[in-house]
C-alpha cells in the first residue's frame, strides 16, 4: 500500500486525492482515464482549475459525450469497459 501522491492530475484516482492508502487499482482507473481520453480527446473529470477538477474526480459521475452534440460515437462495449475500470 501506497500514501504519497504522484503522478499526472488527470489521472488521479479518489483514494489519492483524499489521502487514502492505495494499491495497484489506481493503476486500473488510470487506465480507464487514458481509454476515454483515447475516445473521446479529453479526460472525463477535465478542468484547468486542480481544485475543481480534484472536486469532480471525487463526485461527479462518468458521463459520456452527446453523439450527436459532438459527433463522437463510443461504442458500447467500450463504454462498459471504461465504467468497469472506473
């Protein structure tokens, strides 16, 4: 188990933000993270301000583009897996 907090702001998982111990699952939402950036061009929980966007990492819920709002189609079974790692 892990305590420090290390790595890109995006990419962090709750139990880092929050000072939780942590284990490889961080590993596995930051995969997750990477996959919807990958799909989608920006992370889910974006925002410039780190405050904010820790605050959204904590509360938020995943949410998918609009297909028809910005013209990106996910499938299904990538949005599943994206949730899963999540």
């Amino acid at each position: 188990m892990a305590q420090t907090i290390c790595g890109t702001p995006e990419y962090l998982a709750p139990e880092v933000i929050i000072g939780q111990e942590y284990d490889f699952m961080v590993d596995i939402w930051a995969m997750g993270i990477l996959l919807y950036e990958m799909l989608v061009g920006i992370p889910p929980f974006y925002n410039k301000n780190y405050a904010k966007m820790f605050k959204m990492i904590q509360e938020n819920e995943l949410k998918f583009p609009s297909p028809k709002k910005y013209k990106i189609k996910i499938d299904e079974n990538a949005k599943d897996l994206i949730r899963k790692l999540l």
